[in-house]
C-alpha cells in the first residue's frame, strides 16, 4: 500500500541532546514534493548558517571570515545533498517503499535534521473489515457483518470478534428480541 501523503520536519537539536526545536514542517501530497520541501529547507539553513558574502546586502556589512577547521561545518554537507540527485532518486524510491528517510548534519552547537516519512493512512473499510489473515490465504477480506435488521438499534447486542486484531465491536449475529 503506498502512502497518501508525507510527513516533513526540520528540526534543531542541541549538541547535547538538552532541546529539541522544530523548524519547520510540511504535508506533502508526494515523495517528489516531500523531497522538494526538503531541498528547499536544506538550503535555508545552509544560507542561514553560512550566508554568501558576495551578495549585494552584504556587500557593505561588516563581517569576517573564521577560520574554524577543527570544528564540523554542518553547510556543505546539506548542500551537497541538495546537488545529489542520484541519491534524491533513492531517497523517493525509500518513500514510495513505505520506509522514513532523514539527513542530518552538525555543527559545534546543534544537530539539524531533515526527515520525511509516509503516512500510512488506512481507510474506513480496512480497519472495519480487518486485514488478510493466514485463514484467508487468497488476501480476501473478511466479509462484512450483515446488514442490521430494521427497527433494532445497531449497538444494541453487540460483541467483540476474535478474529479481529483491534479488538473491533461489531453487530452480533443473534440477538435477544
């Protein structure tokens, strides 16, 4: 079953694992799209961590380039993964797979985390009539309780089948009249 729709997040997290901050989220409708916002946010944090200085607004601000080689330097890890379309390609392949992909890159002070997961969303017919079962090796679903009679309530008799995995309440076979 491949999943509606894509759950994205951007998160910070201290270096010490003290906080965790969200920066950012967003439902995507595909995997091209969860990819996409990913990107997006990829290369908002790498501009935000280490902006151009040869842009025209900074151009006149006083700033200074640090040497810091010995500490981890989060930006070209995220912008080399935005350039990897080879490996964007698998990430989506994981997606439509049904499996949670994440990147993460660090710096002295935080951990930042893009991830995106597929969520699975089981409609009313599946979780009402359960799922294949190794009773039913052709994958057919269980049928569906019979119709309530008219003039009778339908939560009136009601029991908890066995064959059901949640534990699902459905209209008894028989009743008391």
């Amino acid at each position: 079953m491949q999943a509606e729709e894509y759950w994205c997040e951007l998160t910070g997290t201290a270096a010490d694992h003290s906080s965790d901050t969200l920066l950012g989220s967003y439902l995507a409708s595909s995997p091209r799209l969860a990819i996409r916002w990913m990107r997006d946010q990829a290369i908002r944090v790498a501009e935000a961590l280490d902006p151009d200085p040869t842009r025209a607004w900074y151009a006149h601000a006083p700033l200074c380039e640090v040497q810091a080689a010995h500490l981890p330097d989060p930006c070209p890890r995220l912008r080399a993964w935005v350039r990897n379309l080879p490996a964007q390609e698998e990430v989506m392949n994981r997606l439509v797979n049904g499996f949670p992909y994440s990147v993460t890159a660090r710096d002295a002070t935080a951990f930042y985390s893009l991830s995106a997961r597929p969520l699975a969303m089981l409609f009313a017919t599946q979780w009402r009539y359960g799922t294949p079962s190794a009773a039913s090796p052709t994958g057919r679903h269980r049928k569906p309780p019979a119709p309530v009679p008219a003039g009778r309530p339908h939560f009136e008799a009601a029991r908890t089948t066995g064959d059901n995995p949640i534990g699902e309440v459905c209209p008894a076979a028989s009743s008391t009249k």
